[in-house]
C-alpha cells in the first residue's frame, strides 16, 4: 500500500511542525538551530574551516604566512611611496588588512593588502583634496579605508555583489593595462633620479624628458641592476620572495658604496614598533569627495578580489561567497583605518605567492601579520639605505603583469567591439586618471551592454532541406521558404530598450516580400527568456499591424515565465490562446491554410 500522498503531491506525509524523533528534540526547534548555526557560520567563515583544521596543515600556514610577509615587505613599502605616504603604512595595510579579513572573508587563499591601483588612485585623489598638508593627506588617506568599510557594509545590505559583473572581462584588461602604463611612467623619475612631476600621464611625460639631462647616472644603475636582478630571479626562482633579496642587496651595497653620499635617495629612517590604533581626526562629512575616491576604490577592489577568489576556490574545491567578500573586504579596510593605513583590497599576485608556498586556510594571513608586526618592532632600522630606485624597480616589476599584450591581441583577432571597448577604458586611464578610468571603464561597460540589449539578432527561419528542422534563413541561405509564413525568433530578451528594433525588422522584411505572399507571422519566443510590458506592447501593435493587412500572427516556443505574462495581459486569448506544447513546428501545423 503507498504512502498518502502530502500537499507536495511527491507520495510522502506532508511535514508537521510538531512532529518528532524517537530520542531527539522537536524539529521546529533543530531547524531552527540548524540555521542559525548555518547564518553564524555565513557571517563568521572562520566556524567553517576551523572546525574542520587538520593539525598537518599548521606547518604549510606557517611557511606561507612567512613567505608572504617576505614577499609584503618590499612591496607595501614601494607601494606606499606610490601612493605618497610613509612606507611604514604599506605594511600596516597588509598586517592589520589581513587580520580583518581572515575574520570575515569567505576565501581561503586571497591575501590582502595595498595595490597599485588604488595606491595610485589615492595620490591622485588624496592630494587636491589635502592642500600641501602631509599630516591631513595621511588623514584623508585613512578616512577612506573608513569609508570603503561604510560602503561594504551598505553593498552587504543591499546585496549588491553583482557589482562583480559592473565591469566585462574586456573593459577590465585595457583598465589594467592603462593602469599599468600610467604607474609605470610615475617611477620612472625615482628610477632615473630627477624630479618628475605633472598632474596626468601626459604631463608626467613631458616633464620627465625636459629633466632627461639632469638625470643621476649612479642612481639609474642602481634602478637598472635591481630591475634585472627582479625578472632574473622571478624566473629562475618563481614564486620566491625574490623581492625581498634584491632589497637586502640593495641595502647592503647602499651602505657599503655609499650610495647616499653619491646623490642616491634612500629611503630614510622608518619609525619602529606597531601603529596605535584609533579612529581619523578627520570626519567623514570633513572631506568632499573621499566617498567618490572610497567607491572607486571598493569597485576595484571587489572586482579584483573576488576573480582572484573565485579561481583559487574553484582549484581547492570549495564555495566562494561573493556577497561574504564585502563583508571581508570591509573589515580588512577597517582595520587599516584603524591602524592609520590607506585602502587595501586583495590581489592575485600576493595570493599566488601564499598558495604556492602551500597556504591552506586564512590562518596564513595571520602568520604573516605576525611576522609584519616582527619586522616593525625590530627590523626597521635596516631599511633606512634602501634606495628608491628599487622600490621603483619592485613597483615596475609589479605592475609589468597588469599589461597582457597576449590578451589584447586577442581581442583584437576574436572581437573588435571587445577590443575597442578595452582600447576606451585604457586611454580613460591614461588621460584621466585611475579614478575617473574605472568610473568610464564601469559606465562603458553599462553602455556596451544597453547597446547589445538594445539590437537583439532577429532570426528569420527556414526550412532546413530535407528535414522537419528550421534555421536562420541569413545564416543558411539554402534553407527553404515556408510558403505563406514570414517566421521570426528575437535572439534574446525583448524589453523596453529593444522592442521598437525588433518590430522594425520584421515589419521591414514583411514590407520586402509580395504583397498577399503572407496569410501567418509566427513569433517564436523560444530564445526569449523574459518579456517586459513594453515587449507585450510590441507584440499587440504588431497584431493590430498585420490583422490591418489580414494577416494572423501565432505565438510559438515561449518560456513558463512569459506565458504567464501573455495570459495576464490578456494577449495570449487575442492570438487564439498559447500552450506550453506550442512548438514551432506544432504551431505552423495547427495553423489553417487561407481560402482558395
């Protein structure tokens, strides 16, 4: 005898709030503690992997944890000088930003830290808005970590993660190349020891060649050398903290040549110990414009960080939770608020470092907060003879990756739309500015995506010869006529933006054919995944249009979710009703054929 049946239908008793195990507790209150477990462990990811911690994997963490601060040291402070603070603060970022996130990041490989980026894009924002103040710039430069954690928590709230989808695969190559070329041409003046200058890339250019003649030859070789030693040992030693030798080398032959004493700028005595923690001394209502630099920042951040994420999760085997990331994006930039530094986010390149030195959970990052933290207490006094000119070198090595040539190429063999869209995003960096770039390269993408929505491919179907089978007539000229029918397919979603294109198409290609050579138009919905009002609109305009001519019009092929629309709208019962068995081929055999 089968079970009775439940509301489900599915052959099982339907579930009752009060029914219980033989030795358990009520249902009702297990669900209930099951998923607030479940919401605890969402908030809090570190209940997720440190239940499951494998004693064997402590040592893998520590290694990496160490490898990644080996490899954070030379490149926080380069990256800090980029973005025109102390050194020290870099390396605040990266101790105190990947403390936040292993507490709330959903990733078990990102590391976080400053980047390029947003290093440049703080020095070219923080400055206008400091006036020549360097303890209100450090200040301003702070507020905005403050205000990138603000803008996490309201883009968690509002579940904004499709943000990650803001900007095409596309765009985001010419924004990293042109990111590149513009931080790239800011070293070269450390790298050749003259002044530099100039407020965008093409004045920073300009300058730097009029002061070509005063350039330091010792302080070029300098750069030169440990530019080659950089790439030399990146692929000889790949994925070591090469960096980190080339400093210790250039600190130790700065203070062995002398090299201050021969017009090489070093980079000074560096305050030791850890930074005091505290809220800025500026408000946020303090500051015009640091909520544009803020969101500036958390867009690249986001978008960064979670592609990075997404394939180190993808290769462990694990779930990514992209609306999590802000949550850890956002305490990783309140702890380097807090901690006087400047907005962090996470990169491939810092996480690579750490998952090939075999990192298997965010307690690396702790490792190497914990070893930063060593570094400032006791060893900041040997990197008072670092010159700059290789922390330039460090910076020109970083940055030489954000320039792919290989895939720009490609887009210009595969799509020229991508690449043309790659080539806006890059001169929008180049001539305005990392900032303003993103912002274009974001509202560039917007664009590019009304653009497609708004010309969606409208098919005109044939019979493939010798079958039962219908195709696109353009792209297969040898199709067979439908005789009497004028059958069209929108490849895409109809709505608002691209209704009116589509009517025009089809009336264009009615207008084309024999008068009274057409008695049905068949609309098949089957590559139309949604309508809108102004799409059912166009379908009942196209209805009055062809009834006008004597004309029927039949619907084919549409989804569940567009059926229902046609019903409530009532147009289903003008077009003599729509099934779900109304296939293509189905509809053109139900149809009657026109008198005589």
């Amino acid at each position: 005898m089968s079970a009775p049946r439940g509301p489900t239908g599915d052959g099982a008793p339907a579930p009752t709030d009060d029914a219980t195990a033989p030795g358990s507790r009520p249902t009702g209150t297990g669900a209930a503690s099951a998923m607030r477990t479940g919401r605890l462990r969402a908030l809090l990811p570190p209940f997720g992997w440190v239940a499951g911690y494998q004693p064997a994997w402590l040592r893998a963490d520590l290694v990496a944890g160490i490898t990644l601060a080996a490899y954070a040291v030379p490149v926080a402070l380069a990256y800090a000088t980029l973005a025109g603070l102390p050194p020290q603060v870099g390396v605040y970022g990266y101790m105190l930003g990947g403390l936040g996130y292993a507490l709330l990041g959903s990733s078990r490989h990102l590391a976080i830290g400053p980047t390029s980026a947003i290093s440049l894009m703080v020095a070219a924002s923080v400055g206008a808005m400091a006036g020549g103040d360097a303890a209100r710039y450090a200040s301003i430069a702070s507020l905005a970590a403050f205000a990138v954690a603000i803008l996490c928590i309201l883009a968690w709230a509002l579940r904004l993660s499709v943000l990650v989808k803001l900007i095409s695969d596309s765009i985001l190559v010419g924004f990293k190349a042109g990111a590149g070329i513009t931080i790239a041409i800011t070293q070269l003046p450390a790298l050749f020891g003259v002044a530099g200058g100039g407020s965008n890339t093409i004045e920073r250019i300009v300058t730097m060649a009029g002061q070509l003649p005063d350039l330091r030859v010792v302080t070029l070789v300098v750069g030169l050398v440990a530019l080659l030693l950089l790439v030399m040992g990146g692929k000889v030693l790949p994925g070591r903290p090469v960096a980190l030798g080339v400093v210790l080398l250039s600190i130790v032959a700065s203070g062995v040549l002398g090299l201050a004493a021969r017009g090489v700028s070093v980079t000074g005595l560096i305050p030791s110990g850890l930074p005091e923690l505290g809220l800025p001394s500026l408000r946020l209502t303090d500051v015009e414009g640091v909520f544009p630099l803020a969101a500036g920042c958390l867009l690249l951040a986001y978008i960064e960080g979670v592609s990075a994420a997404r394939g180190f999760a993808e290769k462990h085997g694990y779930a990514l939770d992209a609306r999590q990331e802000f949550l850890g994006i956002g305490a990783a930039n309140l702890m380097a608020g807090l901690g006087h530094g400047y907005p962090v986010a996470g990169g491939l390149s810092q996480s690579a470092v750490a998952e090939k030195a075999g990192s298997r959970t965010p307690l690396a990052l702790c490792f190497a907060s914990a070893t930063l933290a060593l570094c400032l207490l006791f060893l900041t006094g040997l990197l008072a003879d670092l010159p700059k000119a290789t922390l330039a070198a460090v910076v020109l090595t970083a940055v030489a990756g954000l320039i792919d040539i290989p895939q720009l190429r490609r887009l210009w063999r595969v799509s020229r739309s991508d690449f043309a869209a790659a080539a806006v995003a890059l001169a929008g960096v180049l001539l305005l500015g990392i900032l303003q770039g993103i912002l274009l390269a974001a509202l560039v993408s917007v664009l590019i995506m009304l653009l497609r929505a708004s010309r969606p491919h409208v098919a005109f179907l044939g019979r493939i010869p010798g079958t039962a089978l219908y195709s696109d007539s353009t792209r297969h000229p040898d199709n067979e006529p439908i005789p009497g029918v004028l059958a069209f397919r929108p490849d895409g979603a109809l709505m608002y933006v691209n209704v009116d294109n589509v009517l025009a198409a089809v009336l264009g290609r009615l207008a084309d054919m024999p008068p009274g050579s057409v008695h049905l138009v068949v609309c098949d919905l089957s590559a139309a995944p949604s309508l809108d009002l102004a799409a059912v609109g166009m379908l009942r305009k196209l209805h009055a249009t062809l009834a006008a001519k004597g004309i029927r019009l039949a619907v084919a092929g549409p989804h569940g979710d567009v059926r229902d629309l046609l019903r409530r709208d009532g147009f289903a019962e003008l077009v003599g009703g729509i099934d779900r068995m109304d296939r293509f081929d189905a509809v053109l055999a139900a149809q009657p054929k026109p008198a005589g």
